[in-house]
C-alpha cells in the first residue's frame, strides 16, 4: 500500500467487490438447521453462484459467542468446521477474504438456549458461552480482563489449523483482510457521565464494579496529566487514547502471525472528532472501514418511495472527512436497505469508488437454501435466484464499481447516470454495463444499441441478443466460434411482502423463525419461452443437461421452453 491506495502484488490498484455470508453462524446457521438444510452443501451451491456473479470477496464476522468460552479459548464445534469449510472452499474458488474475529453480538443460539429451556438455562448448558457476554460492549475497549480474553482468543484462532487444509490463516493467501472487532462502542462522554451519575447502584453487584473501573482509569490519566475533568476535550482525548492502545494491541497478535501479509483494517467511527481522528491515523491499522448506507442508516420501512441517486450523492458528503487520510478505504457494508429496485446498488457502486474504496461488501447475501423466506437482517434482501433484479443489478454495479475511478464526479441527474460503459436509470429501476467483451443488464433494453459483441451476457428481460418471458437472470458465455453456454435460473415471483410490512427499528430484523413465518418467495419449475438472438447462432441446435447427459431441444418457430439449468447452443 502507498500513500492510501491498496496494490495488489503486480502492483495494480485492487478492487475487490463481495458480499458479507454468515451460512456458519448466527441465524443463518439456525435457518438453515431450521429447513433441515446440509450446511455444507448449501455453501457449496452458493459459492457456485457467487463464481457467476463475478463475487471475488467474501467478508464474514466470526461470532466469538458461537465458538469462544468465558475466559476466550476457542472452542471446537460445528460453526468452528463449518467456517473451516467455508475458507477452504473459497481458497479453492479463488474468492478472497475479509474476516472480522470479533463480532460480539449477541446470536440466536444463545436465545434459542434460553427460549428452550427457559427456567432450567443456565451459562454452562453451552461450552461456548463466549466472552463477549461478559463484557459491556465498550469494556472491550479498555477493560483488562476483556482485552487478556480477545488475545488469548485471537492467539488460539491464529494458531489453530483448518481441519480440512491442515493449514492456518497466515497460510491462505485469499485471507487478504483482518478487522479485528465489528462497530465496537467506544468510552464515549455519555458513557463516562452515565457511570458517574449511577457509580453507587453499579458497585453493588459483581458486573457493575468490573464496568466502573473505567472511571478508575480516568482518574488516573487526569492525574498523571494534571488534567481538568471540567474541559469537554479531555474525555475526547482520553476516549482516543485508549482506542489507540486497544487497536495497537489487538494487531499486535496479528503481526506476530502475519507480520505485513494482510491489510489490517479498524472502523471509522468517532472521524469528525479531531482526537480520534488523529488516533486512527497514527494506530497500526492499514485501512478504515466504512459502512455505505442510503440513506444514511441501516434499519427502515419501506424505500421503493426514495429517489436514491439523489440520496447517494448526498451521502457521499458524509465520506468528506476521509479523504486525505493516508490509509486505505474498505467498506465492509453496504446497501440502500427496505426497497428490491436495483438501480440503488449501480449507484452505490459509482459513489463508493469515486470516493477511494476499493473493497466493498454488500450486507448481506442470504443462502438459496433458505432464500425463499428473507429470514435474516430481511431490510437488506439479496440472493440471485429469489431477488433477480437486484441479482443481476448487483453483478453489474460489481464492474461499475471495478471501473470507476477516485475522483470521478457523481452525475447531477436525479433520474440517469450514464457513461461509456454503464447506464442506472431510476424510472425503469435499470443498470446496464458493457465493455468490449462484457455486457450485464437487469431489465429488458432491446433497444440498447450494444457497441460490440460481447463473449459474456449476464441479464433478465429481453435485450437485442435473448428473448425471455421471465423475470429471472440468465448468464450466456461464448465457448468458442461454435458453441455457447447458457444457464438459466427458474423464474420468480413474490407471494408475500419480503419486508412483512414493518417499520423496523434497532435489532428488530436480525432473525425469523423459519419454522412460524410463511414464504415470501417461489420460484416457478415451468419453463418459459427464451430465443437466441445471438449472432450466427440464431438457428443452432440447443441441448439441455439433464440426468447426466445432453438432450436436443425442441424449437418452435426459433423459441424453447427454458426450464432451469444448464444448455449448449451449438451451430
């Protein structure tokens, strides 16, 4: 990395375009465990796609609650194999890595625990009741107990080998990001007054005096600095102080198993203070990372009402402070959440990197296997099969984004933004892209004039080179002079509102029992009607995969039913 751009090691700029997947943890574990789902056949099936979708980055939080004791010794079971499963998979698909250690959220198998056995629960019903419940978020900050727990974690996790690869994280080398700790609280103001003004209630039960010492260390450093607790700057510095030392502690550990192999990563908050501004800049960290939200926050109602390129734009004034920080730029979420138009995700994709970002994972994609309901975090909807639109919107805002550069000017329309290689039109929720071999679009354009003949086609809807009748996404690659291969998705249709109708509010969306919610989407068996349009292979013969072998389709007047699967087009 140099002055803030990431390289890769032919010393070409990196863009990196994914998503956030959790299949061995938190509630995408329990809806997968719920539909009687195979865990490890569900990554694999969504691997498969996220090869088509040109996904090159996954980014996961590790839920420490899920595979961590008390004291942070990690402890082996079924999300521990699954993750190892995951890596390797990956490794194998060459698609990179961005692991957060440290989610400390609460998960569902701790509520599940608890709802079950109700009266009778208690902490050592499950080995990996991890240390982060036994910690206020912002002690994990500065308490010392915390921190000696989170190192004695990360130690083991490091040194730990993948039971399927034998092999540790500093031996892949997709694993190209760390970020030790997901949105972690920090000893505020606020914080600092609310245990003042209750340090009597809280010393009188064991949880309560662990989480006033910090009110101990703050008498301290006023002390030891002669300070004066009247001046508002002095908590500002203080609170700075301490993420400083938190972050250069924690990448500590990473440098003693990595050394400079991986891009160490801590998030934005606390910017706009000049304290942590300066904390961030002068810490171990490699990058910032950012969340991209429009608008601007993560939980919302319905926004199919909002006029998001006028949103984006005025979201990028947010980012004005981080643009002449000498570090590198990761988003590691983002979306416009509560809306399925899918022109949102080609413009977050243009603002993003016209900002400097170059790694940026959506948040979050949902496993097929468990698509059809929206279970989890159900605002931020995405899977290639159940949400086509914004599927096929997203793996075109993935070349957008891979080709914009920093500094390139947001367009002032608030209805189309436009250029030699894309289109994002709000009216008709549209994202095409195009280069001299590629050509992606999320609805029907058959008057687009594509300016040559492209070798790849990822789209829906009709377009000067495929007819279809359905809504679903289809990907046709050009094999040679005489053979192309087409996959079809089945088509889609909605039979509830994938939001369910409410407004939601902070952590009401992050999990839906998939054994007392109905569906939300179906996908159709029945073919429906495609022609190739292709140049000189609009009268080729057509083949179709099916029970290990290929079978000729029968052409009606140049048209076949196109059920879902796998086809050669051959002249």
């Amino acid at each position: 990395m140099v002055d803030g751009i990431i390289y890769d090691s032919d010393g070409t700029e990196v863009r990196l375009w994914g998503v956030n997947y959790y299949a061995p943890f938190h509630h995408n574990y329990y809806n997968l465990k719920e539909v009687g789902a195979d865990h490890f056949a569900a990554i694999d099936r969504d691997i498969e796609d996220f090869k088509r979708m040109g996904i090159d980055l996954v980014r996961m939080h590790i839920f420490d609650r899920e595979i961590s004791d008390i004291d942070g010794n990690v402890v082996d079971n079924e999300h521990l194999e699954l993750m190892d499963y995951l890596i390797q998979r990956l490794f194998e698909e060459e698609i990179y890595l961005m692991l957060t250690p440290i989610a400390w959220w609460n998960t569902c198998e701790n509520q599940v625990m608890v709802t079950k056995n109700y009266a009778y629960w208690d902490v050592g019903q499950n080995p990996a009741f991890g240390f982060s419940n036994m910690y206020p978020k912002h002690s994990m900050i500065w308490h010392e107990g915390a921190m000696n727990a989170q190192e004695t974690y990360l130690d083991q996790l490091f040194e730990r080998k993948n039971r399927y690869s034998q092999k540790r994280w500093n031996e892949y080398d997709n694993i190209v990001v760390l970020e030790i700790i997901n949105e972690p609280d920090y000893p505020y103001l606020d914080v600092i007054s609310k245990l003042k003004n209750n340090e009597e209630a809280l010393r009188k039960n064991p949880i309560g005096r662990e989480e006033v010492k910090l009110l101990e260390i703050f008498d301290e450093y006023l002390k030891s600095n002669s300070f004066n607790d009247d001046d508002e700057n002095v908590r500002h510095k203080f609170c700075a102080e301490l993420v400083e030392r938190y972050i250069n502690r924690m990448f500590e550990v990473v440098e003693r198993f990595f050394g400079d192999t991986v891009l160490k990563s801590h998030i934005h908050y606390g910017f706009e203070n000049k304290y942590m501004h300066k904390s961030l800049e002068t810490a171990k960290n490699d990058c910032i990372s950012y969340t991209v939200y429009a608008p601007n926050y993560f939980d919302s109602a319905h926004n199919d009402f909002m006029n998001m390129l006028k949103e984006i734009r005025d979201v990028k004034g947010f980012y004005k402070d981080i643009y002449n920080i000498k570090k590198g730029r990761i988003c590691y979420e983002f979306n416009a959440p509560s809306t399925l138009q899918g022109y949102t995700l080609g413009a977050l994709g243009f603002m993003m990197a016209s900002i400097g970002i170059q790694i940026a994972a959506y948040f979050t994609y949902t496993p097929v296997d468990i698509a059809e309901y929206n279970p989890g975090w159900i605002v931020h909807y995405l899977n290639i099969y159940h949400t086509p639109s914004r599927g096929a919107a997203f793996v075109a805002a993935g070349e957008i984004f891979r080709i914009t550069q920093k500094g390139d000017e947001i367009p002032e329309s608030d209805e189309i933004w436009k250029n030699n290689f894309y289109t994002i039109e709000k009216k008709y929720d549209k994202v095409i892209f195009e280069d001299d071999d590629t050509f992606i679009y999320s609805s029907s354009c058959e008057d687009y004039d594509v300016k040559s003949l492209p070798s790849k086609i990822i789209g829906r809807g009709n377009s000067k080179f495929i007819k279809h009748k359905g809504n679903s996404c289809y990907f046709l690659k050009k094999i040679s002079n005489m053979e192309l291969a087409l996959t079809v998705f089945p088509n889609q249709r909605y039979v509830s509102d994938p939001f369910r109708g409410k407004a939601f509010s902070a952590m009401a969306n992050r999990y839906i029992d998939c054994n007392r919610e109905s569906v939300v989407s179906r996908l159709d068996e029945k073919g429906l009607k495609m022609r190739i349009n292709y140049p000189k292979f609009e009268n080729a013969k057509i083949y179709f995969l099916k029970n290990g072998s290929w079978q000729e389709v029968k052409l009606t007047k140049g048209e076949f039913e196109a059920q879902q699967g796998e086809y050669r087009i051959v002249r």
